[in-house]
C-alpha cells in the first residue's frame, strides 16, 4: 500500500509534469552544481601552474564556468522532456551573427591573447609599433595604451600588434647611442678621436661594457665622418644622447679640431671676376 501510494505521489501531475519528473530534474541540477564546482576547482589549479598571464587565466575559468552552466540548463531541460533542439539551433545562429558582427572585436580579443602568453613587452617598457614609439601603460584584451615622448596618448588595436613587427627597447635593459660628427681633413685622427673619448668621459651614465667604440665610418667630399657608439641604461638613452650631443662642440673645440659645417668658398681673381666654387661641408 505504502509503495502504491508513493508511486501514485511521484506520478501526481503538477504543470504538466509528473513529480518523478520535477525531483529528477531537480537532483540533476544539484548534481551538475556539484560537479561544476569540482572540475572548476581541478581547472583553477591546473591553470595556476601554467605561465599564462592571471587575466587570461580567470577569462578561460569564466568561460568554462557559463559553458558548464548552458549545459546544466539543457541537461535539466531534456530531463523535463522538453525539446531542446530549437533552442540550440537558435543558439546557433545567435552565435554566429554575434561572431560576424564583431569580428574587428574578436580579433582583437585574440590579439589580445596571444600578447598576454607571449608577453612581447611589459607594462613601462618602451616599444616601437609601426613607427609610434612609446611606454606601455595599459594592456587589456582589446587595445594597449602607449604614452608617446611628446606626450600623447595613443591606443593600438591588439590585432595590430600581434601581427606587426614590434621593438622593445627595454627587455635588455640597454640601449646603444650612436653619434655621427664630421670633421675637417686638416684634423690629425688621434686628435679627433681624443676628442670623442674626453666628450664620452664627460658625459654620464655611459656604461663601460661594452666599451665605447670610435670608428671612422665615411669619407665624404670635403669632410671625414666620425661615429660613436655606446651602451646606455635603456631609460637614460636620450638624456645621454643630448647630454654626449652638447659635450662634443667643447670637446673639439679643446682638441683644436674643425667642425665641419656648409659654406662656400669665393675667390676673386685679377680681373674682378667673381668665382664661386661648390659649397664645403
């Protein structure tokens, strides 16, 4: 009688579904929630120990957690006897027009992953993208935010830079310096290049290794240029690229070494003509 009656209890009919049916359902969503829990907590800790950057680990966990979510709904749904198939199919289609409509977006998004596990550059690193040179001040999923040295704020698309050629002048920590003079062909070698080494000498936060280098690098037609190159630390480049810059003229000046510059020389000659030659560099 006992058993009669709690059969006839579950087939009690409320809503349309049997009870039988309204506490399976219910226990299989307690059980889904349960097992949601527990493969949530094994992914979180298997992403941990991956190198991939915190928010794209917390993105991954989030999307697993709602995917895990629609398929409880469904699963409790088709449990109820209810046809699911138009729902997904619906789904289907919504995803696919959210796909094409934000295609620039997901792009992007995607960019944005690949930054954030290849980590190509930091937050303060200098880098150069396409001929805009800046420090990194915001990395997110959609665009990175650089400050350029002029003071602008510039925001490039992720995609953009996932696909681009990028410098980063900081990963090494160093950068080189290279200055070009010219100087007459009267000045003895020596004499100039002891004038590059007391401007270098002068100059700080020029590191010792690797060694400065002084190389005569071109013969032009009426002057002989001079480089140097130097290893600076990555942030101080342009105060020691101004600072090598404004010790050079005293320096040669020092040495008695010509700084070259444009002019042109005349002649008069014995009849009063005037003649002009090719201006000296």
């Amino acid at each position: 009688m006992g058993s009669m009656t709690l059969t006839s209890l579950l087939n009690t009919s409320i809503g349309g579904y049997t009870l039988g049916h309204l506490l399976t359902a219910v226990v299989t969503f307690i059980v889904c929630l349960i097992a949601i829990r527990v493969i949530m907590r094994v992914v979180t800790g298997l992403l941990e120990r991956t190198p991939l950057d915190k928010r794209i680990r917390g993105l991954i966990a989030n999307l697993l957690k709602y995917a895990m979510y629609i398929l409880t709904v469904v699963i409790v749904a088709q449990g109820l006897g209810i046809n699911m198939s138009s729902f997904v199919a619906l789904l289907s289609v919504v995803s696919l027009g959210i796909t094409l409509a934000s295609e620039d977006i997901l792009s992007n998004f995607a960019g944005g992953l690949v930054l954030f596990s290849a980590h190509p550059f930091a937050i303060n690193d200098i880098i150069e993208i396409s001929g805009t040179v800046g420090t990194v001040e915001e990395i997110d999923l959609h665009h990175t935010r650089l400050m350029t040295l002029d003071g602008y704020n510039v925001y490039i698309p992720n995609k953009e830079l996932a696909s681009s050629r990028v410098i980063n002048y900081t990963r090494l920590g160093r950068r080189r310096v290279t200055v070009k003079v010219t100087a007459s062909y009267d000045a003895p070698t020596e004499s100039v290049m002891s004038a590059l080494r007391t401007a270098v000498a002068r100059t700080e936060n020029i590191l010792e290794d690797p060694a400065p280098k002084y190389c005569v690098t071109d013969y032009g037609s009426s002057a002989i240029e001079y480089t140097i190159f130097c290893w600076v630390p990555a942030r101080e480049y342009w105060n020691v690229y101004f600072a090598l810059m404004a010790a050079l003229r005293p320096a040669f000046e020092e040495a008695g070494v010509e700084m070259t510059y444009d002019h042109l020389n005349v002649h008069l000659i014995n009849d009063g003509k005037v003649n002009m030659q090719k201006p000296n560099v």
